[in-house]
C-alpha cells in the first residue's frame, strides 16, 4: 500500500481497543468438572513424560504419594487457552497469536486426581517492537493466579503473547527463508533418536532426589530427545489440554470488571475465528484445531497464512516440557519452585528437540525457606537451532 506521494505506508496494529485494558482483570473459560486420573495419564502421554507416578497405579501408591498425582506442569492443561488468555485481551484486526514465554512459580501443593483448579486472571502490559518476522509485533503479559477448591494457592503463571499482523507475517517470509525441508530421517538416526529418549527416562524412574550437598556447580543434567514431531504428536498434545473437550468449561468474569473481556473476536484473520452461535449446535465450529486459531499447528496451508512455513508446536507444550525436565532430575522429594522460559521458535514438523540443563548457582538459605539450585535450560533442535531459554530455579532436599 503507498500513499499519494508513493512513499510505502507501513502497516500498524490497531490497539485503539488495547489500550483501556491494560491492569484490569479478565475473564476466560473456567473448567466445570474436577480432574480425573485418565486427565492426568492423557497429559503425561502427550507430552511424552512417562514417570510413572503420574500413570502407573501400583507404582504410584507405592509411592511417597500414595497415589497418581499430577506433574506441576498439569496445572496449564486446567486453565483455559494454554495459559495465555490474560496475555491475548483486546481486538486487532487482521492479527494472529503465537506464544512468546512463560514465567511460573509453584507453591508446592500437588494436584491430584478430584482436585479443581479456579484462576483469577489479569492483563499486566504490552510494548510494540519492529521484527523481522512479522514488522510491528506485540508482547504482552498476563498473569493467572490458581488455587484449588479449598482456596490453596497452588501456582502463578505469567505469559507473553506475541500478536501481529498475520499477512505482514505472511509476506516477510522469514520462516521460510531459514527452515530448511521436513527431516527424512533414516532407521539409524531414529535408533540413536531414541537411545537419547530411553537414557532419559531411565535416568530418574525410581524419583530418587539428589541432595543439595552432592550437587555442583556446572554438573549437566541428562539430555532428553522429544520427536519425531508429526501431525499426529501435535495434535495429541492440544486434546491434551482439557478445555478442548467438548461442554468442558463455562465462561466466568471477575465480578464488578466492566467489559472484562470474556470470550470477544481477538481480530483472528478470517478462517482462524470461532463461530460462537453455531458451536452451540456443533462445537467443532469453536474447537480450536478444526476451526480456530491453533488450525495452522496442524494444517501447513493454513500455517503458511499466519508466518509459519509448516505444521508447528505450542509455546504451552514447551514450557511444559522444561517443568517436566526438571522436575523428574529433582525428584519426588525436589520441587521447581520458579522457572522463566523465553521461546526462540517453535518446533516444526519432522524435527526433533533435544533438552539440555546446566546447575549454575546454588543457594542454601532462600526466600522460599528451602536450599535451592538454579539451573539453566536449552532447548534445540537436531540442527542445533535454538527453541527456548530457560532459566529455573529447583528446591532439592538437604
């Protein structure tokens, strides 16, 4: 588009319908039935993390729990939206959603099967940046806070969207300049592929804490290798999430909040929309993957519409990853109390993403009254490209 002098035009998000929201509580989708155990197993499948405390039942109860409990990234699969809905308030047209980041901190209650989540949820801010990938791009944080039925403060979230412009996305390319062909991996690579996965897993099966003494600075925690990603894989991780079961969640506002921003059209390119009305007939017509914004993780058409040059991951799924990683290093006596993950690009189909952590601190007397050590987290893919910085901090016994 140019203007009558021919110079170009650039194009700008309109925030007129942003602005006013910022600081104010929000609504969003609250989930009506509690969590079941099958809940907890379809999560732990989907986002590939077989400890078993979290799906065998005899190994579980016999346990220090006593049962199937929930790992802590469970908690974002009981919210709505994948955790982002107070960081994605406001219309603006001809925009699209990708997750930016993440910042948790647990608070120790393990959620197990009959437990509710309840959020109260908050839009903290936003800037405007120029980027190669889309021009101008929005970063903008929400806060959700979750407590369980008997009102315990269970954890915090803290997570950034980045909304654009999705044709200006479209028509920089960038992804598509730099991601080279879906991977055809050979038998040999997919067996090494798997040694990784398999070393992992049988790593700390048996939840064996390490204590704070024995740990040092600069020791490495062992790699873990998720993929082959396929349609397949991305599509079980977003049924994971139980707002996507159809009549899950009902829609709740703060009380007093004017125009708290519920369920409103965020501006959603035309084909990345809900249908409201028609969902209350057919609720594929509002289920996200069919017919919604998260139809290009799985549909490369579709994702070439939006900047991405193919089927792609959730941001939500890799922060979940890291809580995981972590958390089955720490044990079932350790506990991540504060992690904060900046994602660098999503994980395309074909790849593979390889998980890597570092101890670089450690701290004996902490604010939360529990020896802690802060580990550095990477993730990659198989061409070393880099997906998400993390940085956490781990509670290990004494």
């Amino acid at each position: 588009m140019s203007n009558r002098s021919g110079e170009n035009v650039k194009p700008q998000l309109d925030l007129s319908d942003v602005d006013h929201r910022v600081g104010k509580p929000v609504g969003g989708g609250q989930l009506i039935e509690p969590c079941s155990a099958t809940d907890i197993r379809r999560w732990v499948m989907a986002m590939d993390y077989p400890n078993p405390i979290h799906w065998d039942e005899e190994f579980a109860r016999n346990s220090k729990f006593g049962g199937i409990v929930a790992p802590q990234s469970f908690a974002v699969a009981m919210d709505y939206g994948h955790g982002v809905q107070p960081a994605c308030v406001g219309h603006i047209p001809g925009s699209h959603l990708i997750f930016g980041g993440e910042e948790w901190w647990f608070y120790g209650y393990r959620i197990r099967p009959g437990d509710r989540l309840f959020q109260e949820r908050r839009f903290h801010d936003y800037k405007v940046v120029e980027t190669k990938f889309a021009g101008p791009t929005m970063f903008a944080r929400g806060d959700t806070v979750h407590t369980n039925q008997n009102g315990t403060l269970v954890a915090r979230e803290r997570s950034t969207s980045i909304r654009y412009l999705a044709a200006e996305a479209e028509r920089l390319g960038m992804y598509k300049a730099q991601v080279a062909p879906i991977r055809r991996w050979t038998q040999r690579e997919l067996a090494e592929v798997e040694k990784v996965r398999h070393d992992w897993l049988m790593s700390n099966r048996l939840g064996i804490s390490p204590h704070f003494e024995e740990v040092k600075v600069g020791d490495r925690l062992p790699r873990r290798a998720i993929g082959p990603h396929t349609i397949a894989s991305f599509a079980t991780e977003y049924r994971a999430f139980l707002f996507n079961v159809w009549g899950s969640f009902r829609w709740v506002a703060p009380p007093g909040v004017k125009d708290p921003w519920i369920n409103q059209d965020p501006g959603w390119v035309e084909g990345f929309g809900f249908d409201e009305e028609a969902a209350k007939i057919d609720p594929r017509k509002r289920d996200g993957l069919y017919l919604g914004p998260s139809r290009g993780h799985v549909d490369a058409s579709r994702a070439t519409e939006i900047g991405m040059p193919r089927a792609y991951g959730y941001g939500a799924t890799m922060g979940a990853w890291v809580t995981d990683y972590l958390s089955f290093w720490a044990g079932n006596d350790g506990l991540v109390r504060h992690s904060r993950a900046q994602f660098r690009g999503p994980a395309f189909e074909g790849d593979v993403t390889y998980t890597d952590g570092e101890v670089i601190a450690k701290e004996a007397e902490s604010a939360f009254g529990a020896p802690l050590v802060t580990i550095k987290v990477r993730m990659t893919n198989q061409d070393g490209g880099v997906l998400l910085d993390a940085t956490a901090e781990v509670e290990l016994p004494l």
